[in-house]
C-alpha cells in the first residue's frame, strides 16, 4: 500500500504522455487531411452544420483549424507538465477539442478510438485536480482502467455470439474489405484452409472475455498488457488502426495501476 | 440524427462494440457511362492507400479512408434500419455523394453521358455480389 502514491504518480505521467502523443498524431492527421473538410471535400460544412447546433462556429473550415493548433498546444503542454493544474486544464480542454473533432465528422473520426481517448483524457482531467484527495485522483484511472476492461469484455462478447467469428467468415470478409488496405503478403481469402483464420480469430475473442483476470493478479496482468499491446500493433499494422493503437496504448498503464490497488 | 449531446453521450457513454458483425462490410462503388458504347466496370470508391513503416503511428491517408469507410457503413445501416426516406440517411446519402465525386475528381475523369454510384454487399466465400442502393445516373 505504501508504494501506491508513487505508483499513481507514475501511472498519470505516463497516461499523460502517451495520450498528449496520441492527441497530437491526431490533431496532424487532421490537418493534413483538411483538403477533404474543405468546402470542395468530402465532409463539406454545407452538409454538416444541421447537427454542429451553437458549435458550427468553431467547426468551419478555417475556426476547425484553430481548434487543431490548440490541441497541438495542448498536447504539449500536458505532456509537459502532467500531474500540475496547467496538466489538468490542457487534459480537459483536449477532452472538448477530441469531442469536436469528433462533431465534425457527424459523431466520430475512427470508430471506437475517439471514445477511448474521451475517456482517458476525461480520467486524466480527474487524476489530476488541483488540491483534491488523492482517492479522486485514484478515481480518474481506475475509471479509465474499468472502461479499458469493459471495452475488451464488450468487444469478446459480441464476437462470441456471433457463429461467423468462430469459423473465420468475418475475419475474412474484414482481410478483403478493400478500405482497410491489407499489405499484400497476408492471404485475404482462405476458402481452402479456414483453420488460421479460425484459430486467430478464436484468440482474439478468448484474450478479449478473459481481460478482467488482470485486475486480480500481477503475472496476469502483465499478460494481458503484453497480448492487448501485441494486438493493437497488429491491428495498426494490418488494419491501419493506428489511433486505436495510441488510444489504447494511453489507457493500458491505468491498468497496471489497477491490479495494485485491487490484488 | 447526431447532435452536440449525442455525440457526447455516446463517447461518454461508448458501447465498446467495434463490429456490427451480423452484416458483411458494404462496399461503395462508381461507374462512368461514356457518350458511346457501354458503361464502364464498377470501380470501388474507398480504395486502400500504399503502406508504410511509419503509418503505425501517423497515417492521415489511412485515417481518410477508414473515415469514408465509416461514413459508407453508417449510410447502409440507416438505409436498413430506417429507409432511404429518413432524414439521417439522407443526410448520410449527400454525404456519400460528396465522397464519389471526391473519387471522380482525384481520378480526373471526363463527364461522358454521366456517372452512377451503387452500395454492394461482396461475400467473397459465396462469390456472390448483393445490390443494396443503386443511384440514378449522375
């Protein structure tokens, strides 16, 4: 128990700085991409302002790239300065910027990634709050950790229900879908041999249900931070998930910090 | 329709259910109809960008694409759930629109007799290919 304020010290820091790189990789993204929220692109602010409400104001064109330079500040300065009240604000005002960005294009960027990352920089804000108990700090990761959990758990779940994840039909259907741009050394389409397909899939959902074993033992733990990491690289990797791989790498330390507190 | 607070309930509140795995991915694809002879092969809209080592951390071409993936798959769940007629599919339809002219455009085509886009379903177990929405001629 003695160790734990150190614990939880290093935990926030850590969240801090993965979640400000996550943040700021996004924020880059986007300004690389404005071409396509221009008035000529894609996400076209004609089309879109019917649901920003009062917010169309910073969602243009031009107040959206302001938005994107804040965040990048902001970024830096929690990655700076975590566990300081100047690292609480930067951490809230990320929330809100993440959930602009999210407004912008009409309820999220990329899928469950915008939502892990509300979540850990909403923890954040928490964890680091000026003059309060260090039990609501403990709140602000344990809340990101449960979350982090239940994200696993949920996922499993709904894969598990399915027949066509256990016989490697919707992992196949996903390998050939061509937006999420496969390499080319990994076979799309096994009618022949559907057992690698099967066994993959079969792994992803049973590292998935069993996640919550990390809260009640170190080792374990450990495995399952090394397995999700693993998974996330993978997904970035084959999938381009890469702000999965970042929103979720920010959430894992909360993780270590929770088998401490409950084991 | 999405709205401020929904979107902020939802990533407050996250369902954390990444794959709405009773249905196949749907796949948006365009055609042009040249003044002469016939229509062109269907063409798919959301194509895959060339990867590189460093996309495992920063991939805004990569982000483009899974987003316009996204805005395809939320337009066919709402044709399924609610029709073509409600307004956040319509909303969603102009969207669409938007995307495949930003196809035509990258891909400098002529205007010919015009374009068409259509919303498929590939099984590529069964082979098979399933018509979901098909435009009029653009």
């Amino acid at each position: 128990m003695s160790e734990l304020p150190a614990l939880l010290t290093s935990t926030i820091t850590w969240m801090c700085r993965v979640a400000a790189l996550a943040v700021a990789v996004n924020a880059l993204e986007l300004l690389t991409m404005r071409g396509a929220l221009s008035d000529g692109g894609i996400w076209r602010a004609p089309l879109l302002t019917s649901s920003w409400g009062a917010w169309r104001v910073l969602l243009g064109t031009h107040a959206f790239t302001v938005v994107l330079v804040v965040q990048l500040v902001c970024a830096v300065v929690m990655a700076a300065a975590p566990r300081t009240t100047l690292g609480c604000i930067a951490a809230a005002a990320l929330a809100f910027t993440s959930w602009l960005s999210s407004l912008r294009f009409r309820g999220n960027v990329n899928g469950g990634s915008d939502a892990m990352l509300f979540t850990v920089l909403g923890g954040l804000a928490v964890a680091q709050l000026p003059n309060a108990a260090t039990a609501v700090h403990e709140a602000g990761v344990l809340y990101v950790a449960a979350q982090l959990t239940l994200s696993y758990v949920r996922a499993g779940i709904v894969k598990a229900k399915e027949r066509s994840w256990w016989t490697g039909h919707a992992l196949s259907a996903f390998l050939a879908l061509p937006a999420y741009g496969i390499p080319a050394w990994v076979p799309r389409r096994m009618p022949n041999d559907r057992m690698p397909l099967r066994i993959v899939s079969a792994g992803v959902i049973g590292f998935e249900c069993l996640a919550p074993v990390a809260w009640f033992d170190p080792v374990a733990c450990v495995a399952v931070l090394t397995v999700a990491f693993t998974f996330h690289a993978g997904t970035a990797a084959l999938f381009g998930l890469n702000r999965f791989l970042l929103a979720w790498s920010a959430a894992l330390p909360s993780l270590w910090y929770a088998v401490h507190r409950v084991a | 329709m999405t709205t401020p607070t929904s979107t902020l309930l939802r990533q407050l509140f996250p369902s954390w259910k990444f794959f709405d795995v009773a249905r196949l991915p749907p796949t948006l694809q365009l055609r042009q109809l040249p003044a002469h002879g016939e229509p062109e092969h269907w063409l798919g809209v959301v194509n895959p960008t060339r990867r590189r080592w460093w996309h495992l951390l920063f991939n805004p071409a990569g982000t483009r694409t899974l987003a316009a993936q996204t805005l395809v798959e939320r337009w066919y769940t709402e044709l399924i759930e609610f029709g073509e007629d409600a307004p956040a599919c319509r909303e969603s339809l102009a969207l669409v629109i938007a995307l495949a002219e930003s196809a035509l455009a990258e891909a400098d085509a002529t205007a010919g007799n015009g374009w068409q886009f259509r919303l498929v379903v590939l099984d590529s177990d069964e082979d098979t290919t399933h018509v979901v929405y098909e435009s009029v001629v653009r």
